[in-house]
C-alpha cells in the first residue's frame, strides 16, 4: 500500500511539473462582415470567433489573419478590432497580428492575393492548422498554386457540411437557410479535399444550440471598455434580425465551434475519418432548381473524402464563449 501511495505522489508531482502545452500557432481566413452597412444587418460570428481566439493566448496564437469577401471592409474592421482587443493581461498592445485582403469575389481559385501569398509564406516557415471560417477561396488557392505546402497544413479547420438530409433550420425551424460557406464556393472545397489535406468540418449541426440572447450581452451596453458597446450595438440588431427570421431573440455564434476544436476539443463530440460527398439535388432553401450539398456518412463507400465531422457540443461551450467577450 505505501509503495502504492508513493507512485501516486510521484505521479502526481511529475504531472504538476509539467511545462504549460505551448499555444499552437494557427491562420485564421474568415469573411468579417459585423458591422457593415447594408438593409439589414449583417452577421456577427466571426467577430466573435476572433475576439474568442484573442480571449486564450494559451491555446492559440495567430499568425495571420486573412479576409475573404467584402476583403477592404473586412481588413479594415478587423484593425479596429484588433486594436480594441488585442491586448495582454495588463492591458497592453499585444503581438502584432498581420492582416491581408484576399478574394472578394469567391470565383477566383487560383489567383494570388495579398491573402494567399502571406498564407503561403507563413506555411513555408512552419507547419500550421488553418481555422478557415469563411469561403474556402482563399484556403483553395494557397493548395492549388502551392501543392508543395500541403504537407505543412495540419489541418484545415471550417464551419461548414451536413449529414445527409439535414435541414439547416435554425431557431423555432421556421425557414431553411443554406450552407453559405460551402454554397458561396464549392469548387474551393472539392480543391481542398482531392489535395488530401485533414479537413474537420464543424458547423450547423454542431452549432445550432449555442445561442447567445439579449441578457448574454446586456453587460456589452454598460461596460466602459473600448470597443464594448460599439460590439453591443451591433450584437443587438443581428439578435432582432434573427428574431424576425427564426423567432428566437439571439444569435448562434457559428464560427466558435471550428475555433473551439482547437481551443476546447473536450467539448464536442466528433465522428473521424469519415466519408464525404458534394452530392446534388433540389434546392430546400426555395426554387426549382437544384443544388450542392456537402455531406458526411458512414454510408459512402465510393468516395475517398475523409474529414473529421463534429456534430454535438456539449454543456459548458457557450459559457466559455460568453466569457470571452467579458
């Protein structure tokens, strides 16, 4: 017994000793829109995603940040941010983090830009994951120029597939809304996967019971910290948008849960290594004609697409998200 004690006291010593894991070192594509002017207003998820990422420099580390869609208005609310919230424990300016303008037209897989380039030049100096959580342009682009940098992207990280016949009705299952990152560039995510690259897939399903409501943010409106209720001001219209859409007051924060893969794994389930499919047929979002799906199941046997595939978050998740902003 003693001797028994003893081995559980040096193992629980050695473990204590133990270095801090290192931050991975990651790129962060994303297609920022929080706060553009339009009829309506636009979403706010990868905002949040961002500011998540800035919230644990323990986890992760970016090494750049590329803007996909809308790329000027992307770069330039992205410096605001960064300058906001991009800040050590002291509240100090922190690291400076790179920011390039990538494709805004998402039909251009193949030709070079600031954001393609940097990505490119950065996987030759290391290997790194990519938490793509826009259109896959961007990402397409640096695999199809640059097939030799495959083997330096760990993974690439998106908020985007299905299993088969899921319908992506969010909220009270009103109306069917789309895949937007899949559907706004198809083509970029059939480069991705004949590239052979690890790509996790991780979004509507995993997602659609975070829910971020008014009382989440209220503590943005008060709060006296730079840039607090600029972010309220724009969470709060998004959150009555989505109320008048799907009859709920809030907002999914989509884009966290690719960025919780690498910061909390523990808190989603996954299926690995499993079949995908870009499969087509009639449009659930309205129309006659039809469309593509991207799609995941044990049920493929003639494809050779593997992707790991969240589909659950677990209790706790959306705690973490919520103290991020805080």
């Amino acid at each position: 017994m003693q001797k028994l004690i003893f081995l559980l006291l040096i193992t629980h010593i050695s473990l204590a000793q133990a270095p801090p894991a290192k931050p991975r070192r990651i790129w962060l594509d994303c297609d920022i829109m929080i706060g553009m002017k339009d009829r309506t207003p636009r979403e706010v998820d990868d905002a949040v995603a961002l500011m998540m990422a800035l919230r644990h420099p323990d986890k992760v580390q970016l090494v750049g940040i590329s803007t996909v869609t809308y790329v000027n208005y992307g770069y330039d609310v992205t410096q605001k941010l960064l300058g906001w919230y991009n800040r050590d424990a002291s509240g100090k300016p922190g690291r400076t983090i790179p920011v390039y303008r990538g494709s805004d037209t998402l039909r251009d897989i193949g030709r070079e830009t600031d954001a393609s380039r940097a990505m490119a030049a950065a996987l030759r100096t290391e290997k790194m994951p990519i938490l793509a959580i826009g259109p896959m342009t961007n990402v397409a682009t640096v695999v199809k120029n640059h097939p030799e940098l495959v083997s330096q992207i760990e993974e690439v990280v998106v908020c985007a597939g299905r299993t088969p016949g899921l319908p992506f009705k969010p909220g009270l299952e009103k109306i069917s809304v789309g895949d937007y990152n899949f559907e706004m560039d198809p083509e970029a995510f059939r480069v991705l996967f004949e590239s052979g690259v690890r790509v996790v897939l991780s979004g509507y399903e995993c997602s659609v019971y975070t829910l971020l409501g008014r009382t989440d943010i209220e503590f943005l409106k008060t709060s006296k910290r730079p840039g607090d209720k600029w972010l309220y001001e724009q969470f709060r219209p998004w959150q009555k948008f989505n109320q008048t859409l799907f009859g709920i007051d809030g907002f999914v924060p989509w884009d966290t849960t690719p960025l919780g893969y690498l910061t909390h794994p523990d808190y989603f389930k996954y299926y690995t290594d499993i079949p995908v499919r870009i499969n087509t047929r009639r449009s659930d979002t309205g129309g006659n004609g039809n469309k593509p799906y991207l799609e995941a199941s044990t049920d493929y046997k003639d494809t050779k697409w593997r992707a790991v595939y969240a589909y659950k978050t677990l209790p706790g998740f959306e705690e973490l998200v919520i103290e991020a902003l805080k």
